[in-house]
C-alpha cells in the first residue's frame, strides 16, 4: 500500500518520501488517449496537402496554373503548324490535322488536369453532387479533356477539334486562387485593390484570346485568317475603332463576334465597377506606407481624433520651417475620414508630396503595420480640444500612447495632454504637453509680467522675422523682425559666440555676446547633467563642455561673420544714438537663412560713443553714477542678492508691517497637491490652512463678516479669473503668483469667480495659500462682478469654457465669451482684462470696434501676412500684441518645435514656473521710471543688471500711444471709420499749436506720458490709404457738427453704463468710489521687442523682461533655502519690479 504524504510543519526538518513504484492495477487502469484523430485518415491528409497547408497548396495551384497555359500554348502551336486545306466545307470546323506527338502531349495534360479535378471535387465535397458537377470550371474540364481521353480509346477521333483555347479561363481561376494562397502565406491583409485589378487584367486577357482563337477557327471555311489577323481584328473591334479592312465573312463568326461582345459588355463593366469600389474606399482609407519607402525615406507619424485644417496646417507650417525636415514625409492616422477642406489642402502639389492620410486607429496594429510605425522617427498624438468630454479625450489618448508604445517601443512620442491628472499615465512618453498646466501658468504670469503669453508664443514659433517688413510703420517693423527671434543651443567650445568666455561667469558671457554679436544667452546645461539652468548667476563659471542655450534670428552654424574696418563701425555705431529705436544690425536675416554679423572692436571706443566707462572726478556731481563693468569672475562682495538695482531702504517696512507678515506668511512646499504629477514649488503658504469657510468671499462665517471685496480693505489691487469649473489646471494659475521669489508685499489678492462650486479635494489644495478667495457666479452676471471686486482689479482673467468649446459651425465656440468679454470691456475700459479663446482666428473680435480705422488697417495687414506665407499672421492684431488675448492652440507648435529642440518644452516649463531646478532663475520684469532713463540704451540697462544683481533681460514690453493730428481727424470723420471724442479733439489741436515750443525727443521725463502726445501723421495716411475710401463731404463746419454729434452720442453711451454700474454698486450696498467711468487705454499700442539689439532707446514705461537668478542659490550657511519647513519665515524678499 503506498504511503500518504504527510505535511511538514514549519521549522521542522524535511525528509524526503522513496520514490512510489506504480502497482499493477493502476497501470491497467491507466488509457493512453490520443487526439485529433480525425485528421489521421487519408481524405484528411489529402486535404491538408492539397487545401489546408498554404505552402503545399500553393504549389499544387501553381502546377496547375502552368498546366492551364501550356494546354494554351499547344493550342496555338498546332494551329501555327496546320495548313488548312482549300474548300468552304463545313468539316473544316470539326476536324483538324493535328500531328501524333502534339496529341500525346495535349492528351498527358488532358488526363493530369482531370485527375486533379476529380480529386479536388471529392476533398471539398460537403453533401451535395450537383454543387460539384454543375460549376463552371468543371464543366469546362470535362469539355476540354474528356475529348483526348475518348481519342485513346477511339483513334478516329484524334483529329477532332477540341476548343482547347478555353483553359484561358480555368487558367484565369487557378491564378487568383494561387495569389489568395500566396497572401495567405506572405499573412498579408491588406490585398483587394491588387486582387482587383489582377482580375480585371485576366479577365481581358482571356476575352481576347478567346475572341482571337474562335474567330480564326470559324473563319476556317471562310477567308482562312491567321491569328496575327484575328488579333487584329479583335483589338480594332474592341477599342471600337473598326477600320473594317479585316472582317469576318460567316455566319458562325459574326455570330460569335456578337456573343463576344455581348459577354464583354456586361463582364467588363462588372469589373470596373467593383474596381472603382475599391478605389474610392482606398482613397478614404489611406492604403498603406510601403516598408521600402520607410526604410529608404524618414517618415513621422500624426495620431489624432479628428482632423482639422487649422490644426493641420499649424502642424505642416511649423514642421516643415526647418530645413533638415524638408525630406520627411508626414503620415496621418485619423479614424475620421477626411473632410472636405482637408482633402483639398492635401491636393495642393506641396503638401500631396509629402503627406500621407491612412483613415484608421491607432490601437489596431494592423493601421500601425500600415503606418509603418515601427520605422517611423516620431509620433505625435494629440488630444481633441474641441470636446465636451475632455477627460474622455484625454482617456482615448493615453490609449492610443499605449498602443503606439507596445506596437514600437523604440519610436520616441510626443503626446499632449489636455487635463494634469492624466499626465502621470504617459510619463514614459518622451517629451509631454500638458494643456492646462501651460495655459494656467501663461495666464497668470500675464498679470505679474505683462504679454507673457505673446512673448512664449512668439518663441515657440518659427520665422524669420520678414513680417511687417512692408509696413512704414516702425513699430511694426521691429515687432515684426523681433518676432523671429528663437531660443537655439550650442555647445560652447564649438561656438563663435561663446568659445571665448571659457573660465567665465555666465553673466559676462550673456552681457558681452550680446554687446558683441546681438545674442542674448539665457542658459546652460553641463555635459554631465539633464537640467536646464536659466540663468545660474554671476557664479557659474562656464566650461568648454557646457550646452549653451541662446535666443537669437537664427542659428549660429547658419550664420556668417564679417570683420569690418575701425572707421566704417565708429560710423555706424555713432548713427545708432542719433536716431529712433532700431533693430539689430547684428541680427539681420538673409534670405536664404545665413546672417552676416558684424563684429565690433568694444576695445577702442571713442568718449562720445556708447561706452559704459566710469566719469571724471569733476563730473560726479553733475551727472549720475555710471555703470559698473560686468566682471569675469564674481566677487562675491559685491553681489547683491534679492536687491534689484534699488536701495535698501525701499524695501523696508514698519515694525507692525514686519511683524503682521511675519504672522502670516512662511515659505515652504504645498502641503497637498489636487493631482499626480505636479512639480513642487516653494511658495508663500499660511502656517495654518484656512478653514473652507473661509475661502468664500461673498459668505460671511464665524470668522469674518465680509460679503464683498471691498470689505476685505486689501491693499494691493485684485486679480480675478473667471472659470467655468474649479479644475486641477487652476491650481497651476495660483502656484507662480504664490512663489517664493514674489515680495510678500506685492501680492495681489486672487479671487476665483467660478460657475460651479469647487470640490472639497480642490479647496484642500488652496487653503494654504494666503489671499486666495473663490466665489460662485458668472461673468454675465453684473452683480457677481461687482461683489468679487471688478472696480478694483488689477486684471481679469476670463478662461474659456469647456461647455463651449463645441459648436456646430466652426468658430463659434468663442462666441459666449466674446460677447461677454466686450460687455466688460465696455462697462468697465479701465480693467485690464486677459481672455483666453478657443480659435485664434476670433480674436479679431476682441475688444471690437467697428469704425476704428487702425484695426481695420490692421486687419488687412495680416491678410497680406498670410497671402505671404507667414506663421504669424494674427501677431499685429493689437489684443494679441498687447498681451490681452491668448488661444492655447498656439502653444501646439511648442510639441512640433520640439522634434528638432528637444530642450524647448523644459525651457517653457522653467520660464512659466512650472517646473523649478534648484540655481535655476526665474521670469519677472522691471519697469523704466523718469529716474531710469539715464540709462539710455538696452545695451547700458543690460551691463546696469549683470554688473548689479545678475539678472539677464531678453526683451521690453512697449507702450505707445496712438494720437491723430487735427486734419487727419477731419479726414477720417469724413469717411466715417472714426470716432473721437470732443475732448481728444481739443486736446490734440493743443499740442499741435505747441509744437514748435516742445521737443521731438521719445523718452519724455515727463510722469504722465499722456502729456506728450505722439503725432502718428505717418501712421494715419497708411491706415487711410488702406481703409476703405468714403465719399467726402464739403465744408468745415458740417464736418465738425457731424464729429460733434457722433461724439456727444458716444459720451452719452459712456454715461448711461456708468449710471447703471454706480446705480447697481448703491443697491448692493457697495461704495462708488474709485469708480472712474471715463479712463480707459483705447488710445495707446503695445507690443513687444524679443532680444532688441543694443542699441535700442529706453522709453518711458518700458517693461523689461528679466531672467533673475535663483534667490536661495547664493545664500550663505543659516540662511532659509528650499529645505526649510512652512514654518521658517526669516530671510529677504526680493523686489518684483526695480526701481534704477
């Protein structure tokens, strides 16, 4: 009896048991089964050679293909070698001389192709006989060889004609079977098109040789044709030409010309008809990317949802910008098809070249077999923005990321994601855009750094600065050719730029490359380490091996440089002072994208010119302090941290002041993040989370009593966003208002006007922020407006909503949000408001005029950019240029760019405060003062920062004002397409007639810049010239009744919306004052200028952008850095805006 097994108990020693011997009777219980056993009988095996197995069977196919042609072939010998006798006997046609060996062959393959035939029809037989007998293929194999098998039997009939011509057609039927069965081998799927046309092919084939064989045996007993006569007369009947030279002469021929016909006419059609089927279905569906052409060309592959034109050609303009792309082929897999505008634009002979549209899915390996994506360089998949449901988008893109990562590990991907929290599930793509997370972040830097939006969509675009080029308008010209300044990389000791400053600080490399070749250094990476660093600081000291990142018109293998003589640049760089602002020399593009650089001798520079050297003893009370040289190596002495360019006295507070901040601020990481994913920022935060009901501004709670803004007694203006839901996003529009290097002092209450109450997660996320409210209500609501402070914000932030980013016709999804936007802008012109759009076609709308000139004016200005080609047509649109409008379709070209500038998505995540690297700096911006522009230059203020506090600027936000002359007034008012009021009107009659009494100079010491009107004589003739010419009134005094009516109407307008706000501010029991109805900025322009060169003039109220360093990277032992806890408040803010 055999031994149980028995269970060891832990701890205890194993023993292992003998190996058991099978007794007797549990062998005889044992059966051997055996399966399958029904394809071990002989018809199984037959039919698996001859059916089932796709090598075997192909063969068999292939023999039988060959057999068909030879019995063709030895049809046509033996009528080559017949002489037919003479005489019109009918038994010409029944019998033939055929030789003996001719008939032993034709008799061979009579007796294989039948026995084949038999034997197939017995392996596919399933039941019924007749099914088997009845075809068509056996019928005309019992016809062809059942005749050569009765003649061995029956010599008599040897000479008996068979039609043996008609194994044209069974050969026809073995061929497509044998491509069926070489598909199937090969596993290819994708064959109908090439199945098609291959029967299409041989069925003609056939009908023609069929023609040709029966009309040259009919005509036996007529004109006795040969076949190289019946093939012509075929070929003349067929293509219904019929020159009738050679016809046929019986009744039995012509009969069969007419049977012929009759089967041509109904067969072909038939065929083509099936073809043209499958054309247009392949036409939707793309076909395939063959796998020569990807393994001989580079192709990338554009996964999307559905396809757009816009968001097509951004795709196409921006990728093919580059030169080294030019070769690529662009193939899109789109499960949509096409749509009308998009198969038109792919027509075009440029793009049909070069772009491939396969209609299929990216989950199905099939379409990426189709695609080719295994040897495709770069996949983009991209998020439909233009959904209700924009999770469920993000959702279909992560599974399609997925897909394309199991499909082709190895092929490098470029998602972008619309919601943060999905971020986390595509951490393994290789470069990610998240939408929301950029769109918060822009947005709310637009607050604190005026047209931050423009300024990153400006970089993120490729151009070569030609816009606006055509314009007399100067300012167009330089915002324009500033435009095409890009951010570039290079490593140093391979630069002309940088190679010198080796064993330098970073920042007398950034003054003196951009003293000397106009580039403007803005960071560095060490060859040893992944992190961008902007601007490391005057302690950085570079090395041969560092990657230099650099903004500039191009890049510098693509440049050329020129030495000139000492007299031709002392010329020149004395023309530049003399002047108004102007562009670079140093940055001129050429047309083919080389760039010839002057280099200047900075060594020998006379008194007069635009040195920055120290004044003479006996200057020193006359004029101000100069400029400190930039040194090479930092003494740290010297450096200034958290003291920008200022005294140290502005920035101190009282003792309560200290004390209250003290209280209630520290410096530490968020305690809670609302998603996955989110970089760690050290922020301002609270010592103690504020209770939720607290965060509602319009609710009073045990804590406080205020119902209202006002009631808030804040001391800094409001920045109010107005959302639709309280989504993950917004949490990223609070973190860069919040930073640690903001001044406590200086930041701005942020108040959430929201359509739906926020969630609980969200509001733990917030609570820890200091001066962060949220309200329920809407923008269409007047009353909301009024309670979350609108009359005292600094800026207004509308954020498109998700409900209405959908609409049937194309554009429309704005039309919610325009409407209400211009609402705002009319009751309230003095409010700065920032609205972000859907389509950056409608910001055309923005703050609309109908009867302004200039923005008609500029609106035919970028169609003549766009007819031109550019990229950037929408960029002298004045809301755009201005910072005040931003769509995020904008930033789609940041995933495109970043094909070729891998670095540019972190750059874009550093300079918005997304991400933060510890000694890397940060974007904020200063502004010019009267007591500033002592420095004159963009050339001095930039040495004034390096030498001073290390900051780096990289471009100046403008503002200009935009003034019309007395006549010109007239004449526009005469043409109706514009409207000024009475007292713009007197005031600018005024300033001509002191024309003569004041100077032309730009940079006015004056405080009030509207004290000094810019005359825009120039401006207006080229914005009348090409406005729309109206009929023009006689007489001065009609013309000047007529201005005066229009504008009491438009002051009577302004009036009656200001009664109504102050009539709605008294029934909320809110205070009226500081309401100002009347002052607003529809007066001025604002633009910006990347990398200026110089040269350039400061003005007055220039905002310059600055790259600043890290304020905790230089702190000496027992300062506060990023390690310390919430707790710790000890260290100095540094200043946001610098007084020089």
């Amino acid at each position: 009896m055999a031994e149980r097994r028995q269970i060891v108990p832990c701890g205890s020693t194993f023993v292992p048991f003998p190996r058991l011997q099978p007794s007797i009777s549990d062998s005889r219980e044992r059966v051997q089964v055996e399966f399958y056993m029904n394809e071990n009988t002989f018809k199984e095996r037959l039919k698996l050679f001859f059916i089932k197995n796709q090598r075997s069977s192909l063969r068999i196919r292939l023999f039988n293909f060959s057999l068909k042609l030879l019995s063709c072939f030895l049809y046509i010998i033996r009528v080559l070698l017949e002489n037919p006798s003479q005489g019109n006997e009918w038994s010409h046609i029944f019998w033939v001389n055929r030789s003996l060996p001719l008939w032993g062959l034709q008799v061979s393959v009579a007796l294989i192709s039948l026995f084949e035939t038999i034997l197939l029809g017995y392996l596919s037989y399933k039941g019924n006989i007749w099914e088997q007998i009845l075809r068509i293929p056996f019928i005309l194999e019992v016809i062809n060889a059942v005749p050569f098998i009765i003649s061995i039997f029956w010599p008599s009939l040897r000479n008996l004609f068979v039609p043996v011509f008609l194994n044209c057609w069974l050969a026809k039927h073995a061929l497509e079977n044998m491509i069926n069965d070489l598909h199937r081998a090969i596993q290819r799927t994708q064959s109908a098109m090439f199945n098609q046309v291959l029967i299409l092919i041989s069925t003609l084939l056939c009908l023609i040789f069929t023609c040709i064989c029966g009309i040259q045996h009919l005509e036996r007993i007529g004109k006795k044709l040969n076949l190289f006569d019946s093939l012509y007369f075929c070929i003349v009947t067929f293509s219904t030409v019929g020159f009738g030279d050679v016809t046929p002469e019986t009744w039995s021929s012509k009969l069969f010309v007419v049977a012929m016909i009759c089967v041509a006419l109904v067969v072909l059609p038939i065929q083509f008809e099936q073809l043209a089927y499958l054309w247009m279905e392949r036409q939707k569906s793309g076909g395939n990317y063959s796998r020569h052409r990807a393994q001989t060309e580079k192709h990338v592959v554009l996964c999307v949802s559905s396809l757009k034109i816009d968001l097509l050609m951004d795709f196409l303009n921006e990728f093919y910008a580059h030169p080294r792309l030019q070769d690529y082929y662009v193939v899109i897999l789109c499960p949509t098809e096409m749509d009308v505008q998009v198969r038109r634009v792919l027509q075009i002979p440029m793009w049909s070249q070069r772009v491939i549209y396969l209609q299929g899915s990216a989950l199905k390996d099939q379409d990426l077999l189709r695609a080719k994506m295994d040897d495709a360089e770069a996949c983009f998949i991209l998020s439909s923005r233009c959904e209700v449901d924009r999770t469920s988008s993000d959702h279909q893109t992560i599974l399609r990321a997925w897909a394309v990562k199991d499909f082709a590990p190895n092929c490098p991907l470029y998602v972008q994601i619309l919601k943060p929290e999905n971020k986390f599930h595509i951490k393994f793509a290789d470069h990610v855009v998240c939408e929301e997370e950029f769109k918060y972040a822009m947005l709310a830097l637009n607050c604190i750094c005026p047209a931050t939006s423009t300024l990153i969509t400006l970089l993120v675009h490729t151009s070569r600065g030609q816009e606006g080029q055509q314009s007399p308008e100067q300012w167009q010209k330089m915002y324009g050719r500033c435009s095409g300044n890009e951010v570039y990389h290079i490593v140093l000791e391979e630069s002309t730029f940088f190679a010198e400053y080796e064993g330098k600080s970073f920042t007398y490399a950034s003054f003196h490359a951009h003293k000397k070749f106009g580039v403007c250094l803005i960071g560095i990476r060490r060859e040893d380490n992944k992190n961008i660093l902007l601007n490391p600081g005057p302690r950085y000291i570079m090395s041969a091996t560092d990657i230099c990142f650099y903004i500039n018109i191009t890049k510098e293998e693509n440049s050329a440089f020129k030495n000139h003589d000492h007299q031709k640049k002392s010329n020149v760089s004395r023309s530049f002072y003399h002047g108004p602002s102007r562009l670079p020399v140093h940055s001129i593009i050429a047309s083919m994208g080389t760039v010839a650089i002057d280099l200047q001798d900075t060594s020998c520079r006379s008194a007069s010119g635009p040195t920055l050297s120290l004044p003479s003893e006996g200057n020193k009370e006359v004029r101000r302090p100069s400029i400190a040289p930039v040194l090479e190596v930092a003494d740290t002495s010297s450096l200034q941290t958290c003291d920008l360019l200022s005294d140290q006295s502005e920035d101190e507070t009282t003792p309560d002041e200290e004390m209250s901040s003290n209280v209630e601020y520290a410096k530490g990481y968020p305690p809670y993040s609302p998603y996955i994913g989110s970089s760690p920022t050290f922020c301002h935060l609270l010592h103690e989370k504020v209770p939720f009901c607290c965060l509602r501004l319009d609710k009073s709670c045990q804590h406080n009593y205020y119902e209202d803004a006002k009631a808030y007694g804040f001391k800094n203006k409001l920045i109010i966003v107005a959302a639709e839901t309280a989504g993950n996003g917004l949490y990223n529009f609070i973190v860069p208002l919040r930073a640690y290097y903001r001044p406590k002092k200086e930041l701005n209450p942020v108040i959430l006007l929201l359509d739906n109450p926020p969630d609980m997660h969200f509001l733990d996320a917030i609570c820890w922020f200091p001066m962060v409210y949220y309200m329920v209500g809407s923008i269409d609501n007047l009353d909301d407006l009024l309670r979350c402070g609108v009359t005292f914000a600094a800026n207004m932030v509308v954020v498109d909503k998700e409900s209405t980013m959908s609409a049937e016709e194309d554009y429309m999804a704005d039309a919610k949000t325009i409407v209400n936007v211009q609402t705002l802008f009319r009751l309230f012109s003095s409010l700065s408001i920032i609205t972000e759009l859907t389509h950056p076609a409608n910001m055309r709308f923005m703050q609309f005029r109908a009867k302004d000139c200039y923005s008609l004016a500029l609106s035919k200005l970028e169609k003549k950019e766009r007819e031109r080609g550019s990229n950037l047509a929408f960029m002298f649109r004045l809301p755009f240029a201005a910072g005040r409008v931003f769509s995020i379709s904008m930033l789609d070209t940041l995933l495109y760019q970043s094909f070729v500038k891998d670095y540019m998505i972190s750059i874009t995540r550093l300079l918005l405060g997304l991400d933060t690297t510890p000694g890397s700096g940060f974007l904020c911006s200063m502004k010019i003062t009267e007591d500033d522009l002592w420095i004159r230059t963009y050339a001095r203020l930039y040495q004034k920062l390096c030498s001073s506090t290390g900051d780096v600027p990289i471009g100046i936000y403008r503002t200009e004002s935009q003034k019309l002359t007395t006549s010109e007034c007239r004449e526009i008012a005469s043409q109706s397409q514009i409207s000024i009021s009475v007292e713009e009107w007197e005031d600018t009659k005024d300033a001509k007639e002191q024309g003569h009494h004041r100077s032309n100079h730009r940079n006015s010491t004056s405080s009030d810049q509207s004290d000094h009107p810019l005359l825009r004589r120039k401006s207006m003739q080229w914005a009348r010239r090409l406005s729309r010419k109206g009929p023009k009134h006689s007489g001065k005094t009609a013309e000047k009744i007529t201005q005066q009516r229009l504008n009491l109407y438009r002051r009577s307008e302004r009036q009656e919306l200001a009664e109504l706000v102050k009539n709605r501010m008294k029934h909320l029991g809110l205070s009226t004052v500081g309401y100002d109805e009347m002052n607003d900025h529809q007066s001025t322009l604002s633009y910006i200028l990347i990398n200026p060169s110089p040269d350039t003039r400061l003005e007055l109220n220039d905002v310059v952008y600055l790259i600043r360093p890290d304020p905790l990277a230089y702190l000496p032992n027992g300062e506060p850095s990023r390690k310390n806890s919430i707790c710790n408040t000890t260290g100095q803010d540094s200043r946001e805006e610098t007084q020089l």
